[in-house]
C-alpha cells in the first residue's frame, strides 16, 4: 500500500480506511465516528481528522517493514487530564 502518515493513497476513499488501521493495529472496528476535522497549522494544506472507533475485535498486526507501531490503551480521564495540563499540546509533534 506504501501509505505515509495517513495520507489518502491512490485508490483509498478516507484518511484512514479499515483496511490500514487492521494491518497496522491488528485491530478492526464495527464502529467509526469522526470526532473532529482541523488544520493544525496555516503553511500547509493538511487536514486532521480524528476518528473514534468502537465494538473492537483483535487481530494480528501486520506493519509494513518500516513501520514501529506499539499499541497501548489509555483511558479517557487520562486523555482529558493530560489535555488539560498541557502534556498533549499539539496534535503532531
């Protein structure tokens, strides 16, 4: 597929389709709802979209050579306490 960063590729129909979040997590989801789209700067013309995704079943993983992707699970008032002191302060580094 040689996807980089969640780019739409050639052939693709969304930012991050099923397909690429299962073989890069393992992980398929019966679920999507998109949260939020949002350019995170004013030089680039790039597009952020934040999905949740919900009803998970496991699979395996199965990254392409170059890719290091570890999986790990936060809760929510994890995620909301680090927004709300500043630890997540950009969407990207």
């Amino acid at each position: 597929m040689g996807a980089s960063a969640g780019r739409i590729d050639a052939g693709e129909s969304s930012p991050m389709p099923p397909t690429r979040i299962a073989r890069e997590t393992g992980y398929t989801a019966a679920n999507w709802t998109k949260l939020a789209s949002f350019w995170p700067t004013g030089y680039v013309a790039e597009q952020l979209d934040i999905y949740r995704a919900s009803d998970l079943t496991e699979g395996a993983q199965e990254p392409m050579e170059d890719e290091r992707i570890e999986i790990r699970w936060f809760s929510s008032d994890e995620i909301h306490d680090w927004i709300r002191t500043g630890k997540i302060k950009a969407p990207k580094p």
